[in-house]
C-alpha cells in the first residue's frame, strides 16, 4: 500500500512538472515593433549665427540649439552633426561636416539645450558667399523592444562671408560738380531708386539711373541693415533734425519720385530687394526681421532676368512701422504721412502660390512664389531658386503687385504704431480702385498742381519710362513728366492714347491756354522710337530723344541724360540759386492732393 501511495505521488510531481513546463512554452517574447516619428514629434528652433556677416578665415560660432522631443518615446542620439554647404544652380553642395559630441540622448516630452558657442565652424577654405547650416541627427530609442533607426535633418540659418559691406545694402554714393551735388546708385531697384531721387530733390541736384544693376547679396539681417542704411542716407544728406512737413512711405511704384518731390516729401520704402538663391534664406530673414528686428514681415519672391539669370529676387515686405521710421518722423518734426502704392485688381504682375511654410496669408513670414510668367514661372522660378522643388505650395492666388502693390494690413498697423509713437497725425492712402496705370498719370497731376500753385509756367513734357526721370530739373525747368511702361509688349496705343486723353485733359484743367502739341517733348532714356515717331505724326512740333544709357562718367565726356542735365542746369543757374529757388517753393498739402482727387476721381486719398 506504502509503494502505491509513493508511485502516486511521484506520477503527481511528473504531471505538475509536465504543466509547469507547457506554461513556460506558452510564454511568447515580447515582439518587437518598428516605429517611425512624426515631423512634429521633434522640434528643432531656428537659431542664427553670432554675427550675420563674417570675413574670410574668421571663426563662425553658432547661438543656442534647442531640440524638443515631443513624442512618447525615449530616444538615443547615435550622432548629431552640422553641415555647412552652398546651394546654387538647382544643386546643393557640403563642404563641412561639423561632429557635436557629448549628447546621448532626449527623453519623451524633454529637450535638449546645445549652448551659445558650442558650435565652430573654421572657415578658413571657404570664399566669399553664403552658406546653409543644417542640422542632421540620427536616432534610435531607448527601448530594446522598438526599432526606431531614423534619421532627422533640419536647415538651421545662413551666414555670409563678404570682405566688403558695398554689395550688403545698396549704395547712393555722390559727388559735387561745380557746386550741383550728383548722386549715384548702385544696386537695389525700384524702391532704393526712389530713395535716390528723392535725396537728389531735396538737395537741388541730379542722379543718375544705377551705376550698377546687381541683386544685393542676403544676409539674416538685411531688412534691418537696410532701413538703417535708408535713415542714414537721409539724416547725412539733409540732417538728423531738419523740419520736414511730410512723408510719402511707398513702395518703387513708377511715378513715385515725381509725386514726392511735388509734396517736397522724402520717400521711406515699404520694401527692399534682396538677390537669394533659396527659400530658406528668404525664410531666414524674414525670421530674423520678426524675432530679432522687430520687424513683422513677408516676402514675394521671383525671378527678374534684367538683374540675373542664376539668382532670385525677393522684395521683404514690412508688416508695421519699423523703430528706426518711428524715429525718423520724430526726429524731423513730421505732422503728415502719405502712403501710396497699388490696390487695384487688375493688371500688374500678381499670379502667386503662398510657400505651406505654417504662416497665414500675408503674415509675418509668409513667403509668396510670384508666378507672373504664366505657364513659364516654374522653368524661371526652378532656375534660380535651387529649392524651389523642395517647397510645398498653395494654389494660385492673385496677390498686390510684387513691385507697388500695397495692402491695408501694412497701412493699418504703420498707422496705428506712428499715431501713438510720433506727431505725425495727418495720414492718407493714395491709391486707385481702378487700375495701376491711374498712379502713374498722378506724376502729371502733381506736377501740373505744384505748377499752378507756384506760378510756373509749362514748357515742355518728359516722357519717362519706368523710373527715369529728373523731378526737380522738370520743375525747375517747367517740364511736365508722362510716366509710363516702356515695354514692347505694351501695345503702342497705351501710350499715345493716354497723351490724346490723360495729359491733355489735365493741361485744360490746370492751364486750359497751353496746347500741349506745341510744348516741346523730351523722350527720356530708353524711349520706344515708335512712340516718338507717332507723336511726331500726331502734329508734336518738337520731340526729342535722350540716349538709352543714364550712368553718370564724366570721363568720357556728356553722354547721358543725367550729364545732360547737369549742364543745362549749371549753364543757366549757379548751383547756390537752385537750392534758394527749392526753398521758396510751396509744396502741395494733403489737401492739394484731395483737390486733385476731386477733378480726377479716379485718384483716390483716403484718411486713416
């Protein structure tokens, strides 16, 4: 009985041991799971350069770097690294490779701080250019049962080596010839051109059209470098505390010079041009103009062949009143502050797809891809902007015009901060609800007002193509300036017909005894010899051309329109005079502009 008792026992144990066994087979090894994180799972901050500009063979020292890991999981840096490479020509270059050590890793909801300075970069084998920076990381998690094998790459900034500040901002550089100051531009385009102008009226003298066409080079930031360089330029040529009445802040729409010159108003640009070969260095600026400027802004960004054929071209777009503006109205006493530029919807160069960079429309930092090529704009855009195809874009859009539309936005917010920072308490939008093209008969308007108002008699009409033009000679001179687009593609009727109707129209008004046929015509740089042949056809007694070329180079004698000019002034009055005779001008008011909106409707001043 003792042995059976036993042998159940033993066959117990034997079935426990058998079921314990079974259970442990039955336990399956956790699985392994394969996991990829979501872009907005790790946040990389932009950060910039300690300075924006360096020279060749100086030390490049990156700000702050700060990596949040907004996922759920634990992740091992394997490596982490900086690339400094050059875009251009659809391509992308690195030509370093920078290791940062010491990191191991970020956990979930954690960030990871790489300090001011951490970084170098010796650039001692790199030219004169810019330079991306990006960042690249690869991960992996902290869990040995997930498989997370990726790799994380973000642009950081550019900076910039340029042993010389002439190409970073644009230059008006002048001289004084037999007492008459000369003033010539190099770089920037409508809106600096403006700014020349502008300065040669206020001193009584000549400039000349640019002395070099060339996109200016970028910089993180160029928006602040060049509203300081505009401020300057003004404070040195018409001192940092002169009284002025007026101010025009517009963008380089064509008959700009002509208008401010009749308010005896300088011109602060709403914009600047800035030459880059990337979105992301547009995007930087913006983002440096917003973060560290102070300075809300957005872009429109193209190609324009006249200046290159390898680089884009972007205006950077003010959203508010800069401090440096501010000061300027404060500075010279200014009570009155018109704003002009385009608003019309049609005409104008304005097809556009908004970069899907998280920004709203027109927000600061918005970038806007102009498309007025038509079914060419992308071969143009892919030929000089290298990521191009890297950009995400919304659909076509009509926009202002990239180069003298104006939006409310920008008037209302440049309002609201001079109305409570600055005396300037007079504010109106110029503009026109009909077409673009009405601006630019406000050049005539103005001038033939500032003719009535001061009892100068008419003499002659200066057709100015684009931006040419000498407002303060035309006055002096009783010259009547007829802005207009000198294009071959503009039908030539346009013109001719704004001459039988616009022009002549405004001379019944203002000085109903002149018949403007028999006014002689000057046909300004670069007129279309078909114009002045049908204006000869059409009974103009007197019409002649200047030569196309404007640059100011008395070395090879008087050739151009500005040398021209020059010399008529200084033959006909010493240099001293015409500066007393501008003095004794009156200029028009914000109410002359009214009363010439109230003869041609089409003009509208609208109070802010």
């Amino acid at each position: 009985m003792i042995y059976y008792k036993i042998f159940q026992l033993i066959i117990g144990l034997l079935l426990i041991a058998s079921v314990g066994c079974d259970e442990k087979e039955a336990v399956k090894p956790p699985e392994i799971e394969k996991i990829l994180l979501e872009e907005q799972e790790i946040v990389i901050n932009r950060t910039y350069t300690e300075k924006e500009v360096y020279q060749k063979n100086e030390i490049v020292k990156l700000s702050g770097i700060k990596i949040s890991n907004r996922s759920g999981e634990n992740i091992k840096i394997d490596s982490i690294w900086i690339e400094v490479g050059k875009a251009i020509y659809n391509s992308r270059f690195v030509l370093k490779s920078i290791p940062i050590d010491g990191y191991k890793s970020i956990d979930a909801g954690e960030e990871l701080n790489i300090p001011d300075n951490d970084v170098l970069i010796n650039m001692e084998d790199l030219n004169e250019r810019s330079y991306l920076v990006t960042l690249h990381m690869d991960i992996s998690s902290v869990d040995t049962n997930k498989i997370l094998e990726q790799h994380i790459e973000e642009y950081l900034t550019f900076f910039r080596i340029a042993n010389s500040e002439e190409r970073l901002t644009y230059q008006i550089n002048d001289e004084i010839k037999d007492g008459l100051p000369i003033y010539k531009l190099s770089g920037g385009l409508s809106a600096e051109y403006a700014v020349q102008k502008s300065i040669a009226s206020f001193n009584s003298g000549i400039s000349h059209s640019w002395q070099n066409i060339h996109p200016l080079l970028s910089t993180p930031n160029f928006l602040e470098r060049s509203i300081n360089k505009t401020v300057d330029l003004y404070n040195s040529a018409i001192g940092s505390t002169t009284k002025i009445n007026t101010v025009v802040i517009s963008t380089g729409i064509t008959p700009i010079s002509s208008i401010a010159h009749s308010l005896g108003a300088p011109i602060l640009p709403l914009h600047f041009l800035v030459g880059s070969h990337t979105v992301k260095e547009i995007q930087t600026i913006l983002d440096y103009a917003n973060e560290k400027s102070g300075i809300p802004a957005y872009a429109s960004y193209g190609h324009d062949y006249s200046l290159s054929t390898t680089k884009g071209v972007a205006w950077i777009k003010m959203l508010d009143l800069p401090a440096a503006y501010q000061k300027f109205l404060n500075d010279h006493q200014v009570e009155n502050v018109v704003f002009l530029g385009a608003t019309s919807a049609g005409g104008g160069e304005k097809a556009a797809r908004q970069v899907k960079n998280g920004k709203g429309d027109h927000e600061a930092g918005s970038i806007y891809l102009m498309y007025f090529a038509g079914d060419e704009a992308e071969s143009y855009l892919s030929q000089v902007i290298s990521d191009f195809d890297k950009n995400n874009l919304g659909p076509l859009v009509q926009i202002e015009d990239w180069e003298s539309g104006i939006i409310q936005k920008q008037v209302d917010n440049m309002t609201f901060a001079m109305k409570a920072n600055t005396a300037a308490s007079n504010v109106v939008l110029v503009t026109s609800s009909v077409s673009d093209i009405n601006l630019w008969n406000l050049a005539s308007f103005s001038t033939l007002k500032l003719f009535e108002k001061n009892n100068i008699s008419p003499k002659g009409i200066s057709l100015n193509p684009y931006l040419a033009g000498h407002p303060f000679y035309e006055s002096y001179f009783g010259i009547v300036p007829f802005t207009y687009f000198n294009h071959s593609g503009f039908p030539l009727s346009w013109h001719t017909d704004r001459i039988e109707g616009m022009l002549t129209d405004a001379f019944n008004i203002y000085f109903p005894e002149q018949n403007i046929k028999e006014m002689y015509v000057v046909a300004n740089t670069g007129t279309r010899y078909d114009f002045i042949a049908a204006l000869e056809d059409d009974g103009f007694v007197s019409v002649t051309s200047l030569p196309n070329e404007d640059v100011w180079n008395l070395n090879d004698g008087i050739e151009t329109p500005s040398e021209f000019r020059a010399a008529h002034f200084l033959s006909k009055t010493p240099a001293d005079e015409l500066r007393i005779w501008r003095e004794n001008l009156s200029f028009l008011t914000i109410q002359d502009l009214k009363d010439i909106q109230s003869k041609f409707p089409q003009i509208l001043v609208v109070d802010q």
